[in-house]
C-alpha cells in the first residue's frame, strides 16, 4: 500500500489573510457559587469597556464547573485563571490596572452556564469574559457573549460545533487559544503510518467514543486515516458518556482484544472505567490512546494508580515539561501555590492560564477592554504568545500556530512525557507495547 505521510493538521499551512470586515465586526454587537481573585465580586462594567486611562479594575467574568461532571477540569481551570491574575496584579496590572475575576459555579449544566454568563454581563457588567471548560458548555455560553458584543476568549472548547454554531459564524466572537480539537490524534497516526505496511496490515484498532463534540471529532478522523493505512477497525461505537453506560462497551472492546485502542472520553472516570474493565478481562492493549484524562496529572495518576498509568497516551498542546520560559515559570508558581510536583500540574492550568495571556497582550494592543475593538485585534492575523506557544486566530477563531504533540506516561507511571512527534525536540521513545496492569499499584 502506498502511504503518503504525515498527515498535518488542516490549520499547519499558513493562515493567509484572516482580517474580518469591519461591518462583519460591528455586527458583534441561581445556584451558583461566586468566587473573586481579590475576594469581592466584580464590579459594574460594559460591553464598550472603560478608556486606558481609567483606574479602575479590569472586571472578568467566568462560568466554570466547579462541580458536577467535569468538576475535575473546572477546579483546574479555576487555579489557572487564578493564578494568571494573580501573576498579572503582582506586575502592576494591566494598562496600571488591577484585574478582578468572578467565577461562578455551573455545575457542568449547559443551561447553568447560560444563566451564568447572563448574569455576569447583564447583572455584574463585567468588562470581559473568559470561557468555561468543554465544549459542551462553550457553545451555548458563547452565544451569549454574542449576543451582548463580547470578545469569549477561551481554551476549553474546541470541538467543530464550537466555531460551526450560528452565533459564532455571526458574530465571529470565539477564539480558542489551544489546539483544535479534530487534529489532535494526527501525531498517532503518523507513527502508526511510519512502521512497516507488514507490521500494519496485522494491526486491529477499538474505536469506542462518548457522546460528545470534543471527544469524538479526533478518534473519528484517526479511525478514518488509520484505516486508510490498513488497521482493520473490529469496533466503531459511541456510547451515552454516564458513568452506568461505561462497562458494556468496554467488556465489549475487550472481547475483542484489539491490538490498538483509541478512546472518545472527556475526563479520567472514562478512562478509568475503561482501565478497569480490561483489567477484569485479563486484556491489555499494545497502544492505549484517549481523547483526555491521562492529561490530569497527578488526578490520572493517583485515580488508576501509578503502575496501571505508565504506557497510556493523550494528545495534546502542552504538558509540564514542555521547554517554554514562560510554561517554566508558571510551573514553578503553581507547584509554590498549590503544592505537588511539576509532573502533575494539569494541562488545563496552561489552558486557562494562556487565556489570560492573549487578553493581556489583546487589551494593551488596543489600549482598553473595548470588546468591539479586542474582536477586531484578534481577526487582525496578530500573533500572541503563551506558556502553550504561539498563538494566531483564523476566521473562526481557531489557532493556526498550535502544535499537536501525544505524551504518555512512563515506567512506573511516575514520569509524563512527550513521545510523539518522534522528530520533535524533546520527545522521547514510545513505550510499545503499555506495560501490563499491575491491579492499580
């Protein structure tokens, strides 16, 4: 079979011109916890913002799931937009600015967030917001900063739907500084495209996937592109994403005993359920791939135990090691603030850490939290730096720059490291085959 490789993420070419108009710009027109980086809520703001020359604090306004489903990735969010404020304040602020942040609870309810966001704009007048994790909750929240002429920069969401719903294709108000969702699995498929067609053409790949728009656009192209390649699929199926709907399909893939697994999960029970299940089936595959959760740190590790961690893989933008001055020292700060190790500071800290950055570098460039003028600057083609590299938005609001890496946990489960591209700086061997369960140890 003849391969061309590898395959490249469809943002890796250059962005070409992705200035807007400036009509298609001037278009942009509970049961909640509140929590505030300063210990007040936010104060009185507008959409038009105040001018540079103000004292008054920036106000921030942010929905995220301190509870509830992915409350594992709210909390971690919470601390990294917390400690970019922190950060921010400690140099003087922005533009001789202070900036407050309000963050209320949604619970990881859909209709929460929207009740939220309500709420910050319309009730607390912030002058920005950040976004909430996933892109379940991103959609429907951006389309009330749509609604109200607001700039939603995030890095929480960022399935196709996000950029593809009808607010954003609008107003064209999203922007997501981490990498594109769709092309995070591009890495795996490239190694398996890089062994040998007689090693390939032996190979069985499970495509098991949770309902949703951020963990199935990935595991759906890779089934695409590695079927392509020869791996026979001997299992494509998506399942409701309830912790109760998890054993079956995984007793299912385990009766296949696949030699590959890519799995469409969200956050570490997923991943978990899945572990244990194969386990209980004396099963374990030679790769074991997921959309999310070994990304947790020191959450993965310690939910499925250190020896059951090492071999398993994640695709994404940034890990705790990546060779960053700036990731470095934000690294440093967390480990000081909240305690652990390096290696189990969550990727969703840089995430939400890089948010702040873009806005930062967005509200001195314009000289003002004017939303109109931030979503104009963003769609200029200007380029950002943060601790996950450079940043430069499309015409959706996509980042063109991100670079897709796969990272796995090592022997013993005590290291996380980059593995993929296998020509990158800083990655190292793949372990292949993952290393048998050891019962959680």
């Amino acid at each position: 079979m003849s391969v061309n490789l590898p395959w490249f993420s469809k943002n890796a070419a250059a962005l070409g011109a992705v200035a807007l108009s400036v009509g298609v710009l001037a278009a942009c027109s509970s049961n909640s916890s509140s929590s505030s980086s300063t210990g007040t809520t936010a104060g009185a703001g507008s959409s038009t913002g105040s001018s540079a020359s103000s004292k008054a604090p920036i106000t921030i306004g942010a929905s995220l799931s301190l509870t509830g489903d992915f409350s594992d990735d709210g909390q971690a969010y919470d601390q990294g937009y917390k400690l970019w404020v922190k950060d921010i304040n400690a140099a003087g602020g922005i533009l001789g600015r202070q900036v407050k942040l309000t963050v209320l609870n949604d619970a990881s309810s859909p209709n929460q967030v929207v009740t939220n966001y309500n709420t910050l704009i319309s009730t607390d007048h912030v002058d920005l917001t950040f976004g909430p994790f996933s892109s379940l909750l991103t959609t429907p929240a951006s389309a009330v900063a749509a609604h109200n002429g607001y700039a939603f920069v995030e890095g929480g969401g960022g399935a196709p739907t996000v950029f593809q719903s009808p607010a954003n294709e609008a107003d064209h108000n999203v922007f997501d500084v981490s990498l594109p969702i769709a092309d995070e699995m591009l890495p795996f498929v490239n190694y398996i495209a890089s062994l040998p067609a007689s090693t390939r053409d032996h190979l069985t790949a499970a495509y098991p996937q949770a309902q949703d728009p951020f963990a199935d656009p990935p595991v759906e192209l890779a089934a695409e592109k590695l079927t392509a390649l020869g791996v026979k699929s001997v299992y494509d199926q998506q399942f409701p994403e309830e912790v109760a709907d998890y054993k079956a399909p995984a007793d299912q893939v385990a009766a296949d005993k696949p030699d590959i697994v890519v799995l469409g999960s969200t956050d570490v029970p997923t991943v978990q359920a899945f572990m244990t299940a194969f386990e209980q089936q004396h099963y374990t595959p030679k790769l074991f791939i997921a959309a999310a959760g070994p990304d947790q740190g020191a959450a993965f590790a310690s939910a499925v135990g250190k020896g059951n961690a090492a071999g398993m893989m994640v695709p994404d933008g940034w890990y705790p090691g990546f060779t960053n001055a700036a990731s470095e020292k934000m690294v440093a700060e967390y480990v000081a603030e909240y305690g652990g190790t390096a290696s189990g500071v969550n990727a969703d800290v840089a995430e939400a850490y890089s948010v702040g950055q873009v806005m930062d570098q967005a509200i001195v460039a314009t000289g003002g939290t004017n939303n109109a003028a931030i979503i104009k600057y963003l769609h200029s083609g200007a380029k950002f730096t943060s601790v996950q590299g450079p940043v430069q938005f499309d015409d959706l609001g996509e980042n063109g720059l991100s670079d897709a890496f796969v990272f796995q946990w090592g022997k013993g489960g005590t290291n996380f490291n980059q593995v993929l591209p296998v020509s990158a700086p800083g990655s190292v061997k793949i372990l292949n085959p993952k290393p048998a369960w050891t019962s959680g140890n």
